[in-house]
C-alpha cells in the first residue's frame, strides 16, 4: 500500500534544518580567540593546589584509583565469601 502523501525524491533542503548564515564582522567585534593554550606535560602533571587545572587532573586519578580500588576489594570479597 503506498502512503498518501509520498515524499519527492528531489534535492530541495530540508526546511527545518537551518542553513549557515556567514557574516561580516562588525568593525567594534573582537576577533575569535585562538583556542586552548598549549602546556607542557611537565606542567600538566605538576601538583598545584587550589583551584587550577593540574589539581582538577590530580582529583580525577585519584578519583578513578580510588573508585578502582574499592572495585577490586568488593569483588575479591565477595570471591572469598562464596569459596567456603
């Protein structure tokens, strides 16, 4: 059966998907940032305290090694519980 109101196979756009408006920049409009600055590792990896981004790093491992550990000694436990 087909259906009552088929769709046409041409390639007009979709009205509902909008399309890309390019403008020119306005004369008092500051210029797009360049994007994230580049830092060492060794920087990355230092322990900063406060709110920067090395502590943010250093709580997330720490937080996934914990999370980790837990893991691993509620599985061993309950291993040594059903072997006796």
């Amino acid at each position: 059966m087909a259906p009552a109101n088929p769709v046409p196979l041409d390639s007009t756009p979709d009205p509902i998907v909008p399309q890309a408006v390019l403008h020119e920049p306005a004369p008092g409009d500051q210029p797009p940032s360049p994007g994230p600055e580049l830092v060492s590792q060794q920087e990355l990896n230092a322990w900063r305290r406060g709110f920067t981004p090395q502590a943010e790093i250093w709580n997330g491992r720490l937080a996934m090694l914990g999370l980790s550990v837990g893991l691993a000694v509620l599985v061993l436990a309950r291993l040594a519980t059903h072997r006796g």
